[in-house]
C-alpha cells in the first residue's frame, strides 16, 4: 500500500515560484516541513513533505480556497513514467496499490499550449482506463464522492492525484471560463463575474448581488466591470475621468463621476465597492483600508497588479495591513484573495463585513 507523501497543485504557468512561497509560509505556519518542486511555466508544482508525512494530513489543515495562487489541491502519488506500448497498466496498478476507491475519473493536463496536444491522447485513454479500473474495484459507486485525477504532462508521464469534497474546485483544472457577454464594452467584465464566482455563493446571489443596491466602480471606464452591476440591475456610481460606455449611460442607471478614484468619496453607505485601478498594489489596498473604516461600503471585490518579483511577499504584506486596519477600527470583516483565470499580473481580492 502506498502512503501519499505530496501534494500536487495547478497553478497559472509562470506563477510556479509565487505558489511555492506562499506554500513555504503556511506550511511552516502549520508547524509542517516540506518543499516545492516544479520547473517555470508548467503550470503545476509538487510538494513534498518532510520525513514521510502522510500529505492528507496537511492537506486537511490547508484548505485550497486559503491559498492565492493554487487553482486545485490534490494528494498525489509519485509521478509515474510511462512505456507507450503500455500506459494503462502501471496507472491502475498504482491506484489500486494506493488502497484509495473513488466514484469519478478525471484527466487533465496542465493550462499550457503544449500540454493542451494531450487532448486527443487522453480521449483515446478514457473508456479503457475506466473500464480496467472498474475491474479492480478502484473505481465504484458512492465512493465518498473522492475523485481520481490524471495530470498528464507528456504522453509518456502521469501524476496520479485525489481529491475530496469540500477542499477542491469541482472545475476541471481548477479552471472557470466564461463565455464574454454581448454588449459588455471590455473584457475585464469577466474578472468581476467569475469574482462572484469564487466568493459569492449562487444562493446568495439574489440577497446579495441584488436588483436596487447601490454601488461603486472606481477606475470604472470605459465600464466592463461597471456592466456587470447594472446588469444586476444595480444603481452605479462611475467613477472616472475617463469615457464611459454610452450604452451603459443609456440604462439610466450609472452616474459618471468624474474624479479621481482615490479620493472620491460616496454620499451614503454603499452595498458594493468594486475597483480595478491599474496602480501599485500597496494605493490600492490604502484606498479601500479608508472605505471601510469610513464604513462606506459593505462589501467590496478590487484587484491588486502584482510586481514583476515578489509578488507574494507583496500580496501577502497588503492583505496584513487590511487585516490589521479593520480590526484596529473594530470591524469584523472576512478578507478572501485568489488568483482567478481571468486575471493575468493580478490577483483579486474579496472583502465582506459581517452585519
């Protein structure tokens, strides 16, 4: 029987050197040991624990959604490399080796161009595979809802992975793509949608992204994020010294202001802050530090542009100050960061006060 030793994460390729430092921070926040193996713009990193430590014993204490730059969590088994004459064999028989049951099986390669030629390999593999491990009871009804994940990163290797409900994306890859509405004026509509995605539960959505709650969009030309709010059939405050989209201005329902993001100041407690100004990380988690214990907003989706190097040192030190600024103005507020797939130097941010 094999015992898991570490755990394997996606990430955006190029961002492998950001994951690993954030990993080396909680990890020894969690009193645990290990290191990140990975080669840049992959798209994946592996971790392995110290000494032997079962990896499912971290990965309970280190939730996915507590982590910036991972887009999915598995347990993992060691990387097997393959003959092309036999792929199958040495995959099932690791899997059942493992002593693990699940009742689903998903492929996957990294979110690269070249792993994305797997594409028809991994189609051809599908039903064999999942017959054979039908056959050797790995794979059965309510399993527990674990999944069996392949990352392929070359016809010829395979990492073999687990997840369990509760601290996983149930998105293949880790990945949510959505479809760029008609009428939106710019891409960046797309951050903000799959922002309410990530941190807004589909339940929620109709008390909390409601029709009549009034909002703010800072940096808001020509009006992408803007768009989704009016959309939501909320009332908008644009503001921006820029032009706004005349469609959007045509609902009746936006207000251009024209000033500066940083130091407008709302007439009321607004229900929403959105922000997606292009300036150094550190201005913008100042601004919204002010919004909140001026108490004008009560909850709010931004995004930080990251720096060229050390780009979690710099995510992690503004999401101390914001942290610290709220609890200094004795405000308890949940503070969510992910990198999402339709950010690129960025990463978005989720700030919700608890009513």
């Amino acid at each position: 029987m094999i015992t898991p030793t570490e755990l394997l994460f996606y990430c955006r390729p190029g961002f492998e050197p950001d994951l690993a430092a954030e990993l080396a921070d909680k990890v020894a926040d969690l009193g645990r040991e290990g290191e990140s193996r990975f080669e840049l713009d992959t798209g994946f990193l592996r971790f392995v624990l110290a000494d032997g430590e079962p990896a499912n014993v971290l990965h309970r204490v280190l939730p996915l959604a507590s982590l910036v730059f991972a887009r999915q969590s598995l347990v993992a088994l060691p990387t097997l490399s393959l003959s092309r004459e036999d792929r199958l064999s040495p995959i099932v028989d690791q899997v059942v080796e493992s002593g693990w049951s699940f009742d689903s099986l998903w492929q996957e390669t990294p979110d690269t161009n070249e792993a994305k030629t797997l594409a028809g390999l991994i189609k051809a593999l599908d039903r064999p595979l999942e017959s054979l491990l039908r056959k050797r009871k790995a794979l059965r009804r309510k399993a527990g809802r674990r999944r069996l994940h392949l990352l392929w990163s070359a016809g010829d290797r395979v990492q073999i992975g687990m997840s369990f409900p509760g601290n996983r994306s149930d998105l293949s890859g880790g990945i949510r793509r959505l479809r760029f509405p008609h009428g939106a004026p710019s891409r960046s509509t797309l951050k903000l949608e799959e922002a309410w995605h990530e941190f807004v539960p589909k339940e929620a959505w109709d008390s909390r992204l409601a029709e009549g709650m009034q909002a703010a969009d800072l940096g808001a030309a020509p009006g992408g994020w803007t768009w989704q709010l009016v959309n939501r059939g909320m009332n908008v405050y644009a503001v921006d010294n820029g032009p706004m989209d005349r469609k959007l201005m045509a609902t009746g329902l936006v207000e251009h202001v024209k000033e500066d993001g940083f130091v407008w100041e709302p007439p009321m407690c607004l229900d929403w802050l959105v922000c997606d100004i292009v300036d150094k990380p550190s201005r913008v988690e100042s601004m919204v530090e002010r919004w909140f214990v001026n108490r004008w907003c009560r909850e709010a989706i931004f995004n930080l542009k990251l720096p060229m190097k050390r780009r979690w040192p710099e995510v992690s030190l503004c999401l101390g100050r914001l942290a610290e600024a709220l609890q200094e103005g004795g405000i308890e507020g949940k503070i969510q960061c992910r990198q999402l797939y339709h950010d690129r130097e960025e990463v978005t941010v989720h700030v919700r006060v608890k009513e």
